[in-house]
C-alpha cells in the first residue's frame, strides 16, 4: 500500500513533464523525479495501460521509448499539474485561519503558518480568497483563562472555576486537578478531575466565569483515566432530552458519527435517528450543519427553534446580497 500511495502522486506527475517535454530521454526523466531507469520504464509501462473509461486503444494513453527517448501522446485529460478546486482551496483557508486563532498558537514563535495562508492564496487565486474571507473564524476562549489554567498545570496546583451550564442555566463552583488542555472540533477545553461530580470532566475555556490557581497541589485519584475525545466530546446521558431527527442518504453519516437510541430504515436510504441531546445549542448547530439532508422531527419546539434559526441566517443572506 506504501508504494501504491507514492506511486499515484508521481505517475499524476510523470504525465503533465512529459507533456511538456517532449523528446525527454528515460535517463533524463529519472534524473528529475529521483528514480532509476528500471523504475522510470515500470511507471512508462503502467501509464500505457490507463486511460478514460472505456479501455479501447482509442481510449488509452499512448506511451513509448524506443532507444531511451520517451514519446507520449492522448494524455491532454491529465496533461495540467493537479490544482485545488475552489471549494477546495477555500476550505483549505478557512482551517488554516482557525487554526492560527487557536490560543495555543498566540504565543508559539514564527511566521511560518501566516505564510502557508499567504501561499495558498497566491496559489489558489482570487476566487478562493474571495470565498474564504467571507466566513469569519472566531475561536471562543476566555482571554484570562488559558494563561492561568496553563500556570496550574506547570506548577501542578488545583484550580477554583466558577462554571456555566447551559444546559441547566447556571454557574457552578468547581474545585479541579487539572491534567491538560487540549482542542476538540474548534474549541479549547481543560481536562481533569472534578471534586464536585467526582470524575474526569472536560471544561469549555468560554464557559468558565471565573479561575483560580489554589495553592493545593494536584492530586487526581490514581485510576483517573484520559477522556477519549476522538469521537468528539459528545456524551449522552439517560436524563439528556430524546431528539428525533429524519435524514437523507446524505445525511446517514449522523448515525455513525454519534451514539444514538434507535436507527430506522425509512427507504431510499433514509433514516430516523433517535439521540439524546444534553445541550439544545448542540442540535441546533446539527440541524443546520444538516442543511437540506436533514431535519428535527421531535420535540417540536426544538424543530420549531432550528426553523426560526434558520430563516434568520437566510434573511441575513438576502440582506448581504
């Protein structure tokens, strides 16, 4: 599978220099892409036998090197160096710029990733610079947060935390030992060991009021485990509210990206999806990440609110344009 993997990229590339040299001899073209003659002739055998669907003669690429020099022909589909596509490059850009919003990044040195962006964009053309900086990128993160949690951690004291609930609509006094930061889907949490709920708990830096560094040490109870967060942070509970979402074919990728109650056929591949939700704001984002492949059934009020949602950023699309 390794040599598969390296040999696409440079067969895609092999094709569009001989293109554009013609004549080019195989001791030539292995000078160039690093490789021996033995592996330039095996890569010109390979080329021969691909081509546009279809397979006929007519349809192949027409490659030889008879006495060392490599002539090509019925390539011009794949004669252009591969490009990023618009929609490509522009998402490419906007990560980029999330990235560098990070609070991570505030205070690593170096220009290196202003000048991927600036690359890129020179690479990419207008169009997908013109994309890209019409989506605005906010990373939340408390300001005062990061660099006091950060100090905790180094110095391996317990911290205070008044924290936000959402969804029970309160602040709440926390004691932690903290263990690590870490960024899950856009957003910074604290990991560690919460004294209240007595368990390892994961904490939005944008929901915490206020905190503390203590002058207690840190002591997580030994059998304090790493929250696997490589499903996201996601974790339903019996008492979360049941949503029941109805999903294209396009949208089946819920049903196996989140944990869920019950998953129903409908036909024409199309599911209902039941889930338990510990935070409304979640499934509105859902709903409308979903778009047209998807859609709140139950409760009402929660598909009542995702439709006001989404009428409201559709007026604000018809007001930009």
């Amino acid at each position: 599978m390794s040599a598969s993997a390296d040999r696409l990229p440079r067969l895609l590339s092999l094709v569009p220099y001989l293109m554009s040299h013609p004549g080019a001899t195989v001791g030539e073209v292995a000078e160039v892409f690093g490789l021996s003659e033995k592996q330039v002739i095996d890569d010109l055998q390979l080329v021969w036998m691909c081509g546009l669907p279809g397979h006929t003669p007519g349809d192949l690429i027409d490659v030889s090197w008879d006495g060392g020099e490599i002539l090509i022909d019925n390539a011009d589909t794949i004669a252009r160096p591969l490009r990023l596509g618009i929609d490509e490059a522009s998402a490419l850009l906007v990560a980029l710029r999330t990235l560098a919003a990070m609070p991570e990044l505030a205070e690593v040195p170096g220009d290196a990733l202003p000048r991927v962006v600036a690359k890129l964009e020179r690479a990419a053309g207008e169009g997908a610079a013109a994309v890209s900086t019409q989506v605005a990128v906010d990373v939340e993160a408390q300001p005062d947060a990061l660099p006091l949690v950060r100090a905790a951690l180094t110095s391996g004291r317990r911290l205070s935390l008044r924290y936000y609930v959402p969804g029970r609509d309160e602040v709440t006094p926390r004691e932690v030992d903290p263990t690590r930061v870490l960024v899950v889907d856009g957003r910074t949490y604290l990991e560690g060991w919460c004294y209240r709920a007595e368990a390892m708990r994961l904490f939005r830096l944008d929901r915490i009021q206020s905190v503390e560094v203590l002058a207690l040490a840190a002591d997580p109870p030994a059998g304090a485990e790493p929250i696997d967060v490589t499903q996201g942070v996601f974790r339903p509970s019996p008492t979360d509210e049941l949503v029941e979402l109805e999903v294209s074919a396009d949208g089946r990728w819920v049903a196996e990206y989140y944990p869920c109650e019950a998953v129903t056929e409908l036909g024409e591949g199309r599911q209902r999806i039941a889930l338990r939700a510990r935070d409304e704001d979640w499934v509105l984002r859902l709903a409308l990440r979903l778009g047209d492949t998807g859609r709140v059934v139950a409760p009402v009020s929660m598909a009542e609110r995702v439709r006001e949602e989404a009428e409201r950023a559709l007026a604000l699309y018809s007001h930009g344009s």
